[in-house]
C-alpha cells in the first residue's frame, strides 16, 4: 500500500533552488532513506512535506489524501510525524511533560501501559522527572522519538537522528531504529552512510535539490555517479 | 479529600481574606477603597498572568482593552440599559476586540509583539481622546452611576467591595482550572517552543486566540466594574502606564505561578496611595522596581524563591549535559 | 501663487527640514544601539528631554552661552552613558532574548527620568524657551528667514554627514557594521564586540543629546516632547528596518516632511495616528523594515 507520494515537488527560497522536480514515493512498512550532501535539500523535503513550507510547485498524497496547504498540526493528527535535525524537546519541563504535551492533542494516543513500555524500551524510565534540558544528548534524541511514537504515528520522518552522538550511541541508535521498524513504517535522513545500509530498505539521493538515484542500499551505494557526487564530496 | 483539601487551601485562605478585608475595614471608606484596587488589580494581574505567565507574550495593551469594555459599558448605562446586561455586551465586546488585537501574536514573537502591543495602546488612548462624543476627551467622564441592585437600591460601599471580591476570587479559581487543563498545558507547550507543539498536533493559532480572548475577558470585567466604582474614567485611567503597572505586578511576583500575580498585586496596588505624601516621587519608585525586578528578580518574588527550592534538589547529572538546547 | 502662500509654503519646508534632521539624529543613534545590542531604548525620549532641559538651565539659569553649553551637555552623556552600561546594560550583553529585557528596563528608566523631571522641572514652568544661538533675520529673495534656525539646520546637517561618515569610513564604523551583521563572525574576526556595544551605547546616546539640544536651541519645549520623540524615533527605526543607519535617516526626513505638512493640513492627532499606523503595518508584514540590510 503506498503511503506517503510526493510528485515533482519543488521549493525555490528566492534564487536557491532547494529541490527541484522531486518524486519520492513511499510503501506501508517500508524504509526510505535519504542521502545526500549538506546543503541538497533533505531537511527541506521534509518540511515541505509535513507542512512546514510550502513548495512553488508540486503535490503530495499521504495515505491517500493531499497535505500541501494543510497546517503542520494538522499534518501531525493525519498520522504523518517528524523530528528535527538539531534536537527539540522542551527543556525546561520534565520528561514526563514532555511525554504528556505529546499526548494532549494525539488522535490516536497510546495507551498508558504502552506508553510506560514503549519509555522502558527507550531506557528513558529512570530520566522521568528530570528536566529535559538537562538529558544528554542522546536520552534527548531518545525522548524525542518517544514522543512521537505515543502518538502512534504511521510515518516517523526522522532528520540526522544520529548527529552529534559517539559511535556508541550510533551503534546502539542503529539497534533502536530496527527495533523501531516494527512499530511504525521510517522515512530516515542520514548523513552517516552505515545507518543508511543498515536501515534502509530503499535510498533516495538528494544531490543539489535533484534526486539523482533511487534504488535499494546495496545498489545505490555502489552507484559512481552516487560515489562521485557524494562520498567524493563528503566525509562519510 | 486530603488532596482536596491541600489543593485548594490556598484558595480557601485567599477567598477568607478577600471577603474579609472589606468587612474589616468597612468603617473606613479610605481604607476600604484600598482594598476594593487591590482586588480588581489581583484580577488584572491574573489575567495578564494568562498571557504574560502562560503564552509568554507580553502585552502592553491590556488597560487599553479595560479602558474599551469601560466606556462601553458607562455608554449602554447611560442609555438606559441595565448596569449588568451593559457590562456584559462590553466585557464580550471588549475581548473580542482583544481576539483581534492577539492576531499579531500569531506572526510576532518577543520585543516585536510587546512593541506592537504599545502600539495598539497607544492607538486606543488616542481614540479615547479623539472620539470625545463618546468618552468626553481628556476631561473624562464623572458622577458615573452606581450599578443598580435586582431589589431596587444600588451596590455601594462594602456590598461594592465584597463583590469585587468574589470575581477576583473566581478569577483566581478559573487560572487555576485552565492552567491545570488540558488547555493550560498547551499554552505552556506553545510558550516553551510553538514550532514543536505545532508539530505534536497542538492547534497554536486557536490556543493563542482563545487565550487572549480569556485574558481580555478579565480586563474587560474589571474595566466595567472599575469605572462605577471609582466614579471617574478619563484616557489616563486606561493608558500604557496602566498596562505597564500591571505587568509589572505579575511579573515582580512571579509570572507563570498562580499566587505570584496575586502577591505581585497585594503588595504594589495599595503603593501608590501610601505614597501619596509622597506623591512627586512616586514614577522614580515604579522605575526603580521595574529596574530592580529586570535585573535581580527575572522570575519574580514566588517565581524565584520556586526556583531556589528546586535547586535545593540534586539535579541528576548535570554534567553530563552536552545536548544545545536547540 | 501669492506671497503668503510662498511664505507658508517655504516655512513648511524648513520646518520639515529641521524637524526632519532632528528625528533622523534621534532615529539613527536609536538604531545604532539597536542593531548593536539588540536595546530598544524607549528613554531615548527622555534623554532627548534631558539634554534640552540641561541646556536650558545652563543657558538660562546660569547665563552660559548656547553653544558652549550645548558642547558640555554632549559631553556630559559620555559618562552618563558609561554608567548606565556599567551599572545595567552590559548584565544583559550574554542573555537571550535580551531585547525584551532592555525594553522594559528602558521603560524603567523613562518612568525614573519622568519622575525626576516632575519634581525638579516641573515645579518651575511647563514651556521651556532658550534665547536664540544668533539673532537676527536673512532674507532668502523678499523672504524673511530666522537665522537662528538656519543656524541649528546647518548644524544639524553638519552632524549627520559627520555621523554617516564616521559609520561609513572609520575604523569603528567598520567595526560596528561587522557586528550589526554578524556578531560571532566579527568575534572570529578579532573585532571586541563588548568594546564595539560599549562604543554603539555612547555614541547613540550622545546623538540622541545632540538631537535635544538641537530642538532646544530651535524651538519652545514641554515634557511631552519626551514621549512623542519616543514614539517617533521608534516609528521610523521600525520602518527604516532595525540597525539600518540608511533606513533611519531617509524615514527621518520623510517623517519630518510629513509632520511639517500635516501640522498645517491637519490636527496633530490624525499625525499621531498616521505614524502608529504605518508602524503597525510595517511591524505586521515587514518586520525588517524597508531598508532591511
Ligand atoms: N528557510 C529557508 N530560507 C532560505 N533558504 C533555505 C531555507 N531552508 C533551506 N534553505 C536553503 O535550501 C538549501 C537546502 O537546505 P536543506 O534542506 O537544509 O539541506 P540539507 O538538509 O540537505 O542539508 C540550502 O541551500 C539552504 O540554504
Ligand atoms: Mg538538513
């Protein structure tokens, strides 16, 4: 079943031409991930799709129903979620307020023991009452995607959830997100090509607001135009 | 019921010290006075706290939206309308004005809204000036009618007071019951970071406006109710200064904490008419707490001693911290 | 066109003209410490006030020449400024969302000021009147013209070159306008970006006295000026854009102009309400302003 099409979307901030004519279409439990150079416009398909910006050009169905001039919030109760590049929890409450402001307007909230569940899985039980600012780093991504899962959504677009972490973390991320592919279908963003290989089931790159390449990992990571374009150009 | 009760003492012992104040001082008019300001300061401070305390805006328009639900109200009397069914169309009036002076906050954020606010104020006391028909300009209005009482008679005096009392008694009770809500803990969502709570699926816009449309709703009761009672409206009783002083209230007790607006108000509204002997120097004394309060008390007087509490507690590995905030 | 149209005409240019350099002097030293420290200084009205009512002390009561007092004054907000900053402006220099904080405590300053002038002013007269800088009248063709304010236009003029030249040329000027773009790029630059809002501060400040004794060498003045200079000066820093020296003065002239005619055409109010408005509209759907940099 597809969930989530979007068709030859393109965002122009004055003369930048962030992405230009771009297709992505996405399956009901399937990966998607996402690559492609600082600056190529990932994090602005994301937007452009969850509602965030709108594009000069272009149309996207999610579950079967267009969301281009639908409010971000209204994205969020279709079912369609997403986290940010640079980490966002809200740091002066708790943990637990946190996961409580996530479950204020939800749809289709989860229920309480599966909230506790899903935060013991997390490892984020013991951090309930602590501040969110200050979480490291990695408990913060954590609660983040905590935060949507509550919300059972039926597309998490995750932006770099790796960034910033040690290789630790990374690997221990890596696990969570496999794990995560039971739970809901994951449309991830990575800089990092071995979260891409592991993860994926598919991979878009993103390469100066085109998409250049789409196919599964194995294939696409061994791509020369791919290798030219972006392991020549970045530190991967 | 033991949670009942220590949920809502402070409330009790508030209420009991409200309705007791006018029945203490009622056989000293001046006194009484006193405190029939101080109460419709606390429910102007606690509704600014709405706005101030819980979406994080600062508006300086909020006398102004007084000032309109006043006029419109003394108009009706004088009209022929019944006080109550006057201060009713104008209370509504006046926050539905106040809807639509909150649109800005929906693009502005920061020094930009509460310029923007000033602004506004600045507007509305200049059409109080200039539409002198129906505010009779800088002179203002006197001898404003009592409100008449369902038995015959008027509300005066004590009655006036303990009246005044029980809508800021019910004033403080509602903040309580919103903040505590569903609705409260999305406002404070959207004031700790709006882009975030859009994304959670929280309606902003609609938030936003219903605050303000609540907040306004405050001021505009107690314009309506201010006016009979203290006899006199010109411009000056609904200008930025006013605005100013009643921020300054939630915010020197501590915005964003139910009691600290209302101890904000309790000890700053009754200052001006102790200083009285001391009239000349009464601007220097609002300066300097403005100041004092920027400078040394940024949470307020409950908000900071909330904080040293808290900081009494270990905070968990805080080294560890390494995450930026955003 | 009759001669008393010509006389009503031309007074009206010079008027705007005047009043115009005065607003464009008070806008742009606004403006110069915002765009550096992000303060709104709402007192800059007040210290407008302050720098008129000092001059007429020391030239009326103390029998001081104009000019020579007014250089005092202008010096005198050096230290001024230098204690403010020491004492609360630069407590605020690391804190985020400054703005609002330096907004209310400027607010704080303007009641303190208020206040003061009340007590000590205020129980002297309400309309202050200097004696004129020069005397005497220049005829431009049959018309008749008050050296006095030609004086005080030309000084005015003088200043803003000076100004505008000093942001654009000098060293510090470079400095300032590295750091009104981009504060932690001119860090990495080498720039003392503490040392440059120090400078922004002071400098303003003093274009702001600059501007008070100015009108008070020009013209008759009450304490409303203070409140009414600060409306103004935030109007057009608002729609001159926040930090745009350019904006400012341009906005300036332009505000000065309209004044000048719409005090003739029409009541002071409708003048009032034509500023907030533009305000609003520009703060609603141009936030940066029309000169945004
Ligand atoms: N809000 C915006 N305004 C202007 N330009 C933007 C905006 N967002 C992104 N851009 C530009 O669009 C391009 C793509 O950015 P982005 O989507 O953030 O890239 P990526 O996430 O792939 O690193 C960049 O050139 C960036 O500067
Ligand atoms: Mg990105």
């Amino acid at each position: 079943m597809t969930l989530l099409d979007a068709k030859l979307v393109s965002m122009r901030f004055g003369g930048v031409v962030a992405l230009s004519d771009v297709n992505v279409h996405q399956e009901a439990g399937e990966t998607l991930g996402v690559i492609g150079p600082n600056g190529s416009g990932k994090t602005t398909l994301v937007n452009v799709i969850t509602g965030h910006l709108t594009p000069q050009n272009g149309a996207v169905l999610f579950d079967g129903a267009p969301l281009l001039g639908r409010k971000p919030f209204q994205i969020a109760a279709a079912g369609l979620s997403r986290t940010y590049q640079s980490v966002r929890v809200f740091s002066e409450l708790t943990t637990r307020e946190n996961i409580a402001t996530a479950l204020l307007d939800a749809p289709r909230p989860l229920p309480s023991e599966g909230v506790a569940e899903t935060a013991e899985w997390l490892g984020l039980t013991p951090r309930f009452d602590a501040r969110a600012g200050s979480l490291t780093l990695y408990e913060q991504r954590r609660l983040e995607i905590l935060m949507r899962l509550v919300q059972q959504p039926k597309l998490l677009m995750l932006d770099e959830p790796v960034g910033g972490l040690s290789s630790a973390e990374v690997r221990a991320t890596i696990n969570l997100l496999s794990e995560l592919k039971a739970r809901c279908t994951i449309f991830v963003i990575e800089h990092t090509m071995k979260v891409i290989r592991e993860l994926a089931d598919r991979v878009i790159v993103l390469v100066a607001g085109e998409k250049i390449a789409d196919g599964p990992p194995a294939e696409i990571l061994s791509d020369q135009r791919v290798i030219e374009k972006y392991l020549g150009s970045v530190d991967a | 019921m033991n949670v009942l009760t220590s949920r809502w003492l402070p409330h009790a012992i508030f209420a009991f010290a409200a309705f007791a104040m006018p029945l203490v001082f009622s056989g000293n008019r001046y006194f009484a006075f006193i405190v029939g300001i101080t109460l419709l300061s606390v429910l102007w401070a606690t509704g600014m706290n709405l706005l101030y305390g819980y979406t994080g805006l600062m508006p300086l328009m909020f006398a102004g939206i007084a000032g309109i639900s006043a006029y419109v109200t003394i108009g009706l009397s004088a009209a022929g309308w019944s006080f109550w069914l006057a201060m009713l169309v104008g209370s509504i009036a006046a926050s539905l004005v106040g809807i639509v002076l909150g649109l800005p906050s929906l693009r502005l954020r920061g020094f930009y809204f509460t310029l923007c606010s000033l602004v506004i104020q600045s507007v509305i006391t200049l059409a109080f000036v200039y539409f002198v028909n129906l505010t009779n300009g800088d002179v203002g209005i006197s001898h404003i009618p009592l409100p008449e009482l369902p038995g015959g008679g008027q509300l005066t005096g004590t009655s006036y007071e303990l009246v005044l009392a029980a809508l800021t008694v019910i004033g403080v009770v509602v903040l309580t019951l919103l903040v505590e809500s569903g609705f409260g803990h999305r406002l404070i969502a959207i004031r700790e970071d709006d882009g975030l709570a859009e994304t959670l699926g929280i309606n902003v816009t609609r938030q936003r406006l219903a605050a303000f449309f609540i907040a306004s709703l405050f001021a505009s009761i107690g314009g309506a109710l201010y006016a009979p009672y203290v006899g006199f409206v010109s411009p000056r009783s609904f200008d930025v200064l006013v605005s100013l002083n009643i921020w300054l209230m939630v915010a020197f007790g501590g915005r964003g904490t139910i009691w600290g607006p209302v101890v904000g108000a309790v000890i700053l509204a009754p200052l001006p008419f102790l200083l009285q002997d001391y009239y000349m120097i009464k601007d220097v004394v609002y300066g300097l707490l403005i100041i004092g309060v920027i400078v040394l008390l940024p949470a307020g007087i409950v908000g900071g001693w909330k904080r040293k509490a808290a900081a009494g507690e270990p905070a968990p590995d805080v080294a560890q911290k390494t995450a930026p905030a955003r | 066109m009759s001669d008393a149209t010509i006389i009503i005409l031309l007074s009206m240019i010079t008027t705007g003209l005047m009043l115009g350099m005065i607003f464009s002097l008070v806008a742009v030293g606004v403006t110069i410490i915002y765009g550096s420290i992000w303060m709104p200084n709402a007192a800059n009205g007040q210290f407008f006030l302050l720098a008129a009512l000092l001059l007429w002390s020391a030239s009326v009561s103390w029998g001081l020449h104009p000019a020579l007092a007014a250089l005092i004054i202008i010096g005198l907000s050096v230290p001024f400024s230098y204690a403010l900053e020491i004492l609360l402006i630069r407590r605020f220099y690391d804190v985020p969302n400054r703005n609002i904080s330096y907004f209310v405590l400027s607010l704080g300053i303007t009641q303190i000021l208020a206040g003061i002038f009340s007590i000590t002013y205020g129980i002297w007269s309400d309309q202050f009147q200097l004696p004129p800088l020069v005397g005497g009248l220049t005829m431009l063709g049959p018309f008749p013209m008050v050296n006095n304010r030609l004086a005080a236009m030309l000084i005015a003029a003088l200043l803003l070159v000076a100004l505008f030249t000093l942001l654009r040329y000098h060293r510090y000027g470079r400095a300032l306008r590295a750091v009104f773009q981009n504060r932690e790029a001119a860090a990495l630059r080498g720039v003392d970006v503490r040392a440059v809002y120090r400078m922004s501060f002071v400098l303003g400040n003093a274009v702001v006295f600059a501007g008070g004794v100015l009108f008070a060498c020009a013209y008759s003045f009450d304490f409303s000026i203070a409140w009414t200079m600060a409306i103004t000066a935030f109007a057009i820093m608002i729609i001159g854009g926040p930090g745009s020296v350019l904006g400012a003065l341009v906005i300036g002239m332009v505000f000065g102009l309209t004044q000048a005619a719409v005090s003739i055409f029409a009541s002071p109010t409708i003048a009032a309400f034509s500023y907030l408005g533009a305000m609003l509209v520009i703060l609603l759907f141009r936030p940066s302003g029309l000169f945004a940099r």
